[in-house]
C-alpha cells in the first residue's frame, strides 16, 4: 500500500503526524531508514539500500559521470523516469536516491496492493500541496490496468507528481502508449558477479547496517560463487547471506558447505508468459538456426528448469524445421513432428532427451529458408499484381458444363514425356519465385530444376 512521507514525515497534507502512524516518530522504522539508522528487524537487503547515487553499483551504463540520468538528477529537471529491468537490480533504490537527492516529497505504491481508491487520494493530496515536489514511485507499474495507468496522466502531464516507474516487464508491451511517451526510459542491467560480491563484501564489514557485528570472514571466492547463483540479483544475494549468516554461530567462517544448500535450491529466473519466457525462446530458436548445438541446448536446459511446457518447446522445433531447415533436409520435419507426439505419450523427465535430440538435430542440419522466402514471394505476387486466370488446360473438366466451356483441353499429362516434363505452362504470365539454396538435400533440387529448364526449352 501507499507510505506518503515527506521529508517532515508527514502524510499527504497533514501538518501534525497522525497518532500511532508511526511514519513521522524519528524512531520508527520508517524515520530510522530516512535517517540512515535502519531498523534492526529488517532484512539487510532493506538495511544495506544505496544512501546516494554514489552507493549504487553497477548500471554504469546510464549511471556514470556524463550522462542522462546524473544529470537530470542533478539539475532536478526532468518528469516521469520508467526504470525496467529484471529483479533486485537497484530500481527501488535509485527512486530513492533520486527522491533524496531532490529532496522530494516521496510516495510509494505496489501496483499489486494498490487500487484506484487509493491513486485518487495520493493524486488529490499531491494537488493540494504543488510546492511540495511530490514523487510517486510506482513498484511492479505493469500490474497497472489501463484505466489504472490513464488516471496517472493528467498529473503526470502537468506536473503534479512526477512518476517514477519501476518494472521488469518490456514498457512496450505492458505500459500505456500516452504514459509512455511522457517519461524517459532508462533500462537496468542484471548486476555482474563482480559488484554483488563487493556489496557482500561490505555487507560483512558494516556495523551499522550489515553484519559486521557477528564478526563472519569469508572468501573472495565463497562470495563470487554466493553472487553468481543469484544471477545478478542484489536483493536475492543480500538476504541469503544473512540466512546463511544466521543459521551460523558468530566469527564463525561462510565456508564452501555453507553455500551448498543454496546452491541445490537455486532457481533459475523463468515466468512463464513472461519476458524471461520470451527472450528465452527467441534464443533457443535464434541459437537452432545459427546452428550452435551448445547455445541450443543451454537454453533448452534453462527453459526446462524454469518449468517450460515441453510440447511449447516442441512446437516451436516443428516450425523451425519448415522455416530454416526446410528442404535442405526434408527429415527434419518428420523427426520433429514426431519429437511433438513423443513429449505427449512420454511426459516428464524422460521427454527432455528427446527435446535434446530433435534440438541437437535441428541446430547441426544443413539449413534454408526457401521455404519462407518462396512463400512471401508468392504473397507478395498476389497483393501487388492482378490475381492471373487459371489456365484453361489446367482447370477441372468435371461435368457437362465445364468440358463445354473447354476445361481441360489441351493438357499434357506429364508422364507421358521423358522426364515427365512436358513443357506446359502452368501460369498464365510465368514467375520465378523459388530459388533453391545451395546447402545440404536442396543443392541436388537445384541441380535437378537446372536439368528440367533445359528439357523445357527444348519442349
């Protein structure tokens, strides 16, 4: 839900605190926080956020010294900021230290919680009081609907708040077009190994927020492994080292074991109908037609661990076997079909080889889209010139009224020539629309369409 707190711990308009809120005692949690004094019942992830722009690691992209972002904070003039990007890499924290280095009146919302009730009240309030700068971070902004999002514009658009909106779904999709064209977007990075591991690092050292006081040495080389099974995400690395800490008596050393149960509940980041099910797939299939057998498979271990229906998986093979493979090796089309129907009458886990086979099997195959080339040519044939007549010898003589017509007459059947070419024309105005490719089964296509022009000629 929303905490509207303005630098004097006030709500909305109040000008006194409200009895028992517990968001304008200097003692609360809340002043605790703002005050850099976190409350010792929060998670060190909570505890360890960046006071200042300078404490924010990673992002270097739009965070170093020059460029976009830096400056709009530091000459406070820009408008609503859209900050994307994948779990526990600093959006929440940068709002922060953005609203902190403005010194603006900052309120916060979970687009989960939250409901339009709730927006009209913090949007009146922020109307009621323009000199205070209101900022309105919204968390998860894609769980917004569109009237949900529409409500934020007028504001957003005269400058009543200034929104800061943090997701880790694509804005394109998930974010209304006017909203979007209102706000910078700035896209963040999961974290390198490297910058978790020194935030780990100085978690450890830190009396005042981290766990310096229970005295926990730990290698350079326990910290890296730490970082790297939390893919990036600070938030995640954080909070399990302080699992791992607690469960440890004091001074007592982070060794290798203690990673190990971490490490056999690692789960891999994959949201089905999500981006990461998206960009998953998109590499899977990029790698299979780049012809990287060990691309393929990593991603295709990576789907399978994230839960990914198999028969998606599946599919998505027969297609590329029509679309890249195609008639470079026509078997790839039956094996994959019949790698669909195996995941169907096999299941889990034991479909999973035969994923890995039909995948291993696509990826290392001669490839050619001919197939979807020749395809789009004919369509594009069809939308840009007059749709051509069927040929007279070549349309069906089935009945009285179309042998009088002439249907049929004058067609050559094929297997009577040599060859069986017998160089009919099968189009009113002849097209070429198929080149054949020059890899794998298809260079013998070419060879053998070759052959039959000349025989045509000579018809």
């Amino acid at each position: 839900m929303a905490r509207p707190v303005d630098e004097s711990g006030s709500l909305f308009g109040e000008e006194t605190p409200r009895p028992g809120s517990g968001l304008s005692d200097p003692a609360s949690p809340e002043g605790l926080r703002r005050a850099g004094k976190p409350a010792a019942h929060q998670p060190l992830a909570a505890r360890m956020r960046p006071r200042s722009l300078g404490e924010i690691v990673g992002q270097e992209h739009i965070l170093q010294a020059g460029n976009l972002l830096p400056r709009l904070i530091a000459s406070n003039r820009f408008g609503s900021l859209l900050f994307y990007g994948p779990p526990g890499c600093g959006k929440t924290s940068l709002a922060e230290v953005i609203a902190r280095e403005t010194k603006s009146r900052f309120v916060r919302v979970n687009a989960v919680m939250s409901n339009v009730a709730e927006l009209r009240e913090i949007l009146a309030a922020a109307r009621r009081r323009p000199e205070a700068a209101t900022m309105l971070f919204i968390d998860e902004l894609h769980r917004f609907n569109k009237s949900q999002q529409d409500l934020l514009l007028p504001d957003v658009e005269d400058g009543t708040v200034r929104l800061i909106g943090a997701t880790t779904h694509n804005p394109g999709f998930y974010v209304n077009p006017p909203l979007l064209s209102r706000s910078h977007l700035f896209r963040l990075d999961p974290l390198k190994p490297a910058a978790v591991a020194g935030v780990l690092r100085r978690a450890l050292a830190d009396t005042e927020r981290g766990l310096g006081a229970r005295g926990h040495p730990a290698s350079d080389k326990v910290l890296g492994d730490l970082a790297v099974l939390c893919d990036g995400d600070l938030r995640r690395a954080l909070n399990a080292l302080e699992v791992i800490a607690l469960s440890l008596p004091e001074q007592a050393e982070i060794g290798e074991k203690e990673l190990e149960i971490f490490a056999r509940e690692r789960r891999i980041r994959y949201d089905a109908d999500e981006d990461e099910h998206y960009d998953t797939i998109s590499a899977f299939i990029k790698s299979c037609r780049g012809s990287d057998p060990d691309a393929a498979l990593y991603w295709l271990a990576k789907m399978l661990a994230g839960g990914e229906d198999p028969r998606f998986i599946a599919r998505r093979l027969v297609i590329l076997a029509s679309e890249d493979v195609g008639l470079a090796d026509p078997q790839a089309l039956p094996l994959t079909v019949a790698a669909h129907h195996a995941c169907d009458f096999i299941g889990l886990p034991e479909a999973e080889l035969t994923l890995a086979h039909a995948t291993l099997y696509i990826a290392t195959a001669p490839k050619s889209n001919s197939a979807t080339l020749t395809l789009a040519a004919a369509q594009q044939e069809l939308k840009a010139a007059p749709v051509q007549a069927v040929p007279a010898p070549l349309r069906d003589k089935s009945g009285a009224a179309s042998k009088q017509a002439g249907h049929g007459k004058g067609y050559l059947y094929s297997h009577d020539f040599p060859e069986n070419i017998s160089g009919q024309a099968y189009l009113e105005k002849p097209l070429t629309l198929y080149t054949p490719k020059t890899a794998g089964w298809e260079a013998k296509i070419a060879d053998r369409l070759a052959r039959w022009r000349e025989l045509r000629a000579r018809a």
